[in-house]
C-alpha cells in the first residue's frame, strides 16, 4: 500500500505507538493514508480498535522482516 506519511515507532510499546498515530493523524487532510512502522506485535489488535473507535478507516496490516506496517486513512 501507498502511504502519504509514514511514523516509524520500531522499539516503542504500548501505548505510544497509538500516541502517536494520534498525534501525526491529527495533522493531516481527510482521505490522507498513514503508515505506521512498529515491531510490537500488540499494533495488530491494538490498531483497529484505535481506527474503530476514532472513526477513522484501518486499512491493513503487512508484516515484513519482523516489522509490522499498518495502514490508517484519515476519514474526519
């Protein structure tokens, strides 16, 4: 998938990965992709309960070389 921004949270845990998705989320133009680079696997569930519950559409997961890259379109 095509990302417009990616935030690289390789090494942080529970919660900033989401902290920041928030943060960098808020920043952005409706429609927008965000791309999130974690290696905590907890970013799987934890991910699109956060999109679920903002209102905001989870797109995906794609796991690479022990990396998980999550995929968020900013919807409002």
């Amino acid at each position: 998938m095509k990302a417009d921004v990616t935030v690289d949270c390789v090494g942080l845990y529970c919660p900033m990965p989401i902290v920041n998705t928030a943060k960098q989320i808020k920043q952005m133009q409706t429609g927008q992709v965000l791309e999130i680079v974690a290696d905590d696997a907890g970013i799987k569930q934890d991910m699109p309960s956060w999109a679920k519950m903002t209102g905001n559409e989870f797109m995906g997961v794609e796991e690479e070389g022990g990396q998980y890259h999550v995929f968020v379109r900013k919807v409002k």
